[in-house]
C-alpha cells in the first residue's frame, strides 16, 4: 500500500481537478449562492429562479412553444412541463394550440407576467450585483465570455 506521503504527492498533479480547487466545483459553488440569493428576493412574489427564467424567454418573445423555451433554457422538456403548470395555476401565462399543428402548444403572458417584466429584473440585477461587487466591468465580461465559451465546448 502506498504512503500518504506518496499519495500526497499522486494528487499534487491532479489538485486542478479536485473539489474544492476545481472549476466544476467553483461553478457550482457560486451558482448555489446565487440561486439562494435570488430565490430569497423573489420570495414575496412566490416565485423561484426557474420561473424567472421561463418569463424572460416570454418577456422577449411572448407566444412560444413550450420546446422554443426549452431550446433556450437548454432544458429538459418535462421539467419544464411542470414549472409552466404552476405559472399557469398563479395566473401568469396561459398555453394556446397553435392551430396550424395541434401538436404545438404556445405559452403566452397574461397581463399580471406582463407586469412582473417591471419587477423582477431589478431584483435579478440586485443579485448579479452583489455575486460581482469586486470586480470590474471588464472582468465581468470577460467572466460571461469564457463561461459561454465553456459551454460551447459541452454543445
């Protein structure tokens, strides 16, 4: 059996890849604090971060299909699924047949989606201040820039 020492010395070389050091686990880190952040500001309006996210597709193009919001969020359709019944249950969108292909259902805001486009975004920016508060505008682009450019390696 090997010494610790010669297991130390085994994981020096791998240290970029294990947590806590590594970027997946540094990822994952700030997203949770982030995603906490923000689920604690939407509270008083009963809403999580996913439902955040299904309204800014929305807010941007009002009427489209439950896949066009999957395709966007890069998410599962079922997991969607659910999230659009509760939004439809508080009254914030309502889903249409498309009548050319019945087999396409639209999401559409109702007008109390509508008027969260003047609430919510401030509280998402609140967040985003604070996960970014030391650091620079430049380095905030540069930080969206390589996470996407991450992202387009797992496309």
């Amino acid at each position: 059996m090997p010494s610790s020492s010669s297991n130390f010395d085994f994981l020096q070389q791998w240290r970029y890849a294990l947590a806590p050091y590594n970027l997946g686990h540094k990822l994952k880190l700030t997203s949770q604090l982030m995603y906490r952040d923000f689920l604690e500001r939407l509270e008083p309006y009963g809403l999580t971060p996913f439902h955040y996210l299904v309204l800014c597709c929305l807010w941007e193009e009002d009427g489209l299909s439950t896949t066009g919001i999957a395709d966007r969020l890069k998410q599962l359709g079922a997991s969607l699924t659910g999230v659009v019944d509760r939004m439809e249950e508080r009254n914030l969108v309502y889903r249409q047949r498309n009548l050319d292909d019945r087999r396409i259902v639209r999401v559409w805001l109702t007008d109390e989606g509508k008027q969260l486009m003047y609430v919510l975004p401030p509280l998402g920016a609140q967040t985003i201040a604070k996960a970014t508060d030391r650091l620079s505008a430049a380095e905030q682009a540069t930080i969206i820039d390589l996470l996407d450019r991450i992202a387009q390696n797992f496309s």
